[in-house]
C-alpha cells in the first residue's frame, strides 16, 4: 500500500534513555479516520512513543511521515503545527482559569496586540457546544470533573485544528456512564474525518471503538490485528508473552476466624450504619456505583476520617482508631486508590519507599542502618516481581503496574493482620493484574484478612469469597461467592434488590 494512503507512519522508531531502550525499531500505521487503539504492558513503550509522535522525545533511530511526507519535529510546537495533539489521562490544565482560557492556552486569538476573549468565549463555546457539553466556555476549569475536563482537554486539540488526536488511558478514571459519552465523541471525531490512536488496557474500549489495534510488548513492536479478527486470548498473548489460562487465580482457603468487625459505622453525610466482618484467609469484595461510600466507609476504618457512630473489633477486642498510624500499628493495613498522591513518594527511590513505614525498626542509636534497609526492601520487591533497575530508581519512572506492586511490597514488609486494597488494579495492564491478583491470592493462602475495592465487577467475580454491595452510602446486600452474578450485583448497587437481602456481612 503506497505510503499516501496513511495520515501518519513511523518506521523503525527506536528510543534510548540512559540505561534502558525505552523503544526498540518500532513501527505503526494510522489511515485516515481511523480509531487505531495501541495496546501493551505498563512499560512497553506506549507513552515513549507517544511523546516520539508529539515532539516531546526526539528517537535516535527511524522515520515519520505525515501524509506520505518525511518529517522531522524539533519539538511540540512543531508536532501541533503539523495537526497533532494528544490528550493525556491525567489532564494538564490550569484550574483556576476559564474553560476558554485553557483550551487557548499558547495559541491565543490575538488582533492589533490585544487578545480577543470575546471571540475566544464564542469559539470555545461552539466546540463545547459540538461536543455536547452542558457547560461554557467561562466556567472555571477547577470545577469541573474529570470526565468534563477531559471534554477541555480534547476541545483543545479541536481548536488547533488537529486531524490527529491521540487519548492516552482517556477512560482510566472515568465512570461507565462518563465512558459511553467519551466514546460518543471519538465516534463523531471519527465521522469528521479526525484519525485517533486510542490507548487503553481496557478490552471494551478497544472493542467499542477501534478497527485495527497495535500491540508493543517489552519496547518491541509486536503486530497489528483487525479488532474483530482477534480472540482475548490472542490478544492477551501478544501483549504479556505468555498464555494467562486463568486470570482470577483464587486458590481455595480454608476461611479461619474473624479478623474485623465493623458494627454500626456511621458519618453524617457520607454513609449510614455498616456492618461486616472480615475472617483470617477470606476475600471480602466491596462494590458499588461510584460515590456509593465504599472507600469513604474504610477511611473511617483506618482513621483517616472520623466516624460520629459505631464501633470496630479486632480480633474479637474493641479498637479506637484516631489516626492512620494507629491502624498500621495494629496490623490494619490500607493500599490507597491513588497510588502516586497517597501510596508513594514519586521522587524517592523504590527501597526508601518500600521501607518507611518501618524504618525505625532499623535503627541503631538514632541512625539509619542502611545495608539492613537496602537487603529488606530488595527482598520485598523481588518477592512481587517488580521490574526495576535497582532499588534506587525513583518511583517516577515506573509503570502504573510497577508501582503498584512496590505499594504492594511496601505493605508486605510491615506487621499485617487485615490488609484493604482499594482498586489495586486500576489503570493496570493485563499481565500486572494477573500478578497482583496472585498477590492477593498467596496472601490470603497465609491467613491475612483481605478487603478488595473495587469498581471492576470481573474483578469482584473473580477473587472475592463475599461481596458487600453499597448504595448511597448504605450496604444494601452480600452475597456469597456461588450465588453473586453480575445481575444480582447491580440490582443490590442501583438498591433495585436491597428489600431482597441486606444487614450484616
């Protein structure tokens, strides 16, 4: 097929950090109007290759062409210029100022040296107004959600008149509802003749949108397949290497004694009355809709937020949590939703991560014993498998999956009885998530009480012994592992079931 007949091709794109071959004689092909969605690994090389595409990251090896042309950016400016704009999952704009205003930002509409705010208000609010938005152009950027500020984010591609958008993870934090209307406006983009590269690790995504999608795996280029070609399996294959025969590998436990007691947790506002317990060995699923008060009912748990009712029994003995510190000096140990705000210090290397919840069980007369710290937290990573250079490498410079699993190890080296993961996998590749659940699983093997959070009902299905369903800030039903169903689930979250079964977990 002759070269013109793509918007856009790389050829034998190889990127080199120091140490690392971030991309390795890669290659890609969009044609025009085109969903392509780019698939692999955290750590393949997707967001490398992205910012090779945008002028960010300039490759030592390999070619571009746009529309048949060679072309060669010095940097962002020119990528844009060219017709090329991504719009990255965590949104990159400026919370105080206007909607208008940030989708300007760096091109704005200027005549005889002043800048023209009525004309850029009108503009902003046509391409709002395209995309279906029900809000304008002079609200504040802060105030809106994540879902509408991605609506900003891909209005400022549309007002560079980009013919290329890329939307990296776009659905990542985005609700099911949020997500079909993300999907509405790639199918308009696609109708007006916009090519998109769409990455995602979620399948339904890539099923919903894309014609054709590229897998990387390990920086190396791996194929291209026709979406409505390819099983998982296949796919699943492509991406991690190896077959995953059983994605949820819940090993079978004998469930031991009750670990935690929750009796009557109550916070005027936020959720009403819960109560659960949770044994030694056992899996404890907690669901619902978004906003249903799962993670805040935990946060009460572990004494990040104070409850004004209720009472909560550790091994059988009544505790009072004041603050987090409590929790972990009990064993209550919590794996936090945002991993890189609440879970890790992104500019420390991994084993000081790893190691400071515990550091001063290492220490010699008020200093650090470094060769003892070094040895645990090599230990505790290696035991998770995380794919690093050395300890010493920030945690910025990992993958989504790795450095989830240094939270995980960070976890693993304290004193645990009860440990919460709350939506361990999120924004996760295939491959990770299968390590993390066998995680999961070797934990509850070794008699630890588990609470798993999460929005992923594949997820609860597949590794929870019981699941704890809320709704509006109450826990309207648990089911048992042979009895929950997906239907059951969202009866009991959308409170449709909640008359049918509810009280005590």
């Amino acid at each position: 097929m002759p070269e013109s007949q793509y918007v856009l091709e790389l050829k034998g794109i190889t990127k080199i950090f120091p140490g690392v071959k971030a991309l390795n004689r890669v290659q890609f092909q969009l044609k025009p109007g085109e969903v392509h969605a780019l698939m692999g690994e955290n750590g393949a090389g997707k967001s490398t290759f992205i910012k090779v595409i945008t002028g960010v990251h300039k490759a030592e090896e390999g070619e571009m062409y746009l529309y048949g042309q060679k072309v060669d950016f010095k940097g962002p400016r020119d990528a844009q210029a060219a017709g090329i704009a991504a719009v990255y999952q965590h949104a990159t704009s400026y919370p105080d100022l206007t909607v208008a205003e940030n989708i300007f930002m760096g091109h704005e509409i200027i005549k005889h040296g002043m800048i023209q705010w009525r004309t850029m208000n009108e503009e902003a609010n046509k391409l709002l107004k395209r995309m279906n938005a029900d809000f304008d152009a002079t609200a504040e950027m802060g105030t809106l959600s994540v879902a509408e500020q991605q609506i900003v984010e891909i209005a400022k591609a549309l007002s560079t008149n980009a013919k290329i958008i890329i939307l990296d993870e776009p659905t990542a934090s985005l609700t099911k509802r949020e997500s079909e209307e993300l999907y509405r406006i790639v199918d308009q983009l696609r109708e007006e003749g916009v090519s998109v590269i769409f990455i995602s690790h979620r399948f339904e995504d890539m099923y919903r949108l894309a014609s054709r999608v590229t897998v990387f795996r390990d920086s190396q280029y791996i194929g291209t397949y026709n979406v409505d070609e390819i099983t998982n399996a296949d796919l699943i294959k492509a991406m991690v290497g190896r077959e995953i025969n059983d994605l949820f590998p819940k090993p079978e436990v004998k469930i031991g004694k009750e670990m935690l007691k929750v009796e009557g947790l109550s916070r005027t506002g936020f959720f009403k009355d819960a109560s659960f317990t949770v044994h030694a060995g056992e899996i404890l699923g907690f669901t619902g809709l978004v906003g249903a008060g799962r993670t805040e009912v935990i946060e009460s748990v572990c004494g990040i937020t104070k409850p004004d009712a209720g009472k909560v029994y550790l091994e059988g003995k009544e505790i009072n949590v004041r603050k987090p510190k409590d929790a972990m000096d009990l064993g209550i140990v919590l794996l936090p939703e945002d991993r890189q705000k609440e879970g890790l210090l992104m500019s420390w290397g991994l084993g000081r991560n790893v190691t400071l919840p515990i550091m001063g069980k290492y220490a010699k007369g008020g200093l650090n014993d470094d060769k003892k710290e070094r040895e645990i937290s090599k230990q505790l990573l290696e035991d998770v498998d995380t794919k690093a250079v050395d300890i010493f490498q920030p945690a910025s410079s990992l993958s989504g999956g790795n450095q989830q699993k240094v939270v995980v190890a960070k976890a693993l080296g304290q004193e645990m009885k009860v440990v919460i993961m709350d939506e361990p996998t999120k924004g996760v590749d295939v491959g990770a998530k299968a390590e993390i659940y066998s995680i999961m699983g070797d934990l509850a093997k070794q008699g630890y009480a588990i609470i798993l959070i999460s929005s992923e009902m594949p997820e609860i299905l597949g590794m929870a012994d019981r699941i704890v369903v809320m709704c509006n800030g109450r826990i309207t039903g648990v089911l048992n592992r042979d009895e929950a169903t997906q239907e059951k689930i969202l009866d009991l979250a959308m409170e449709k079931g909640a008359t049918t079964k509810g009280g005590a977990a």
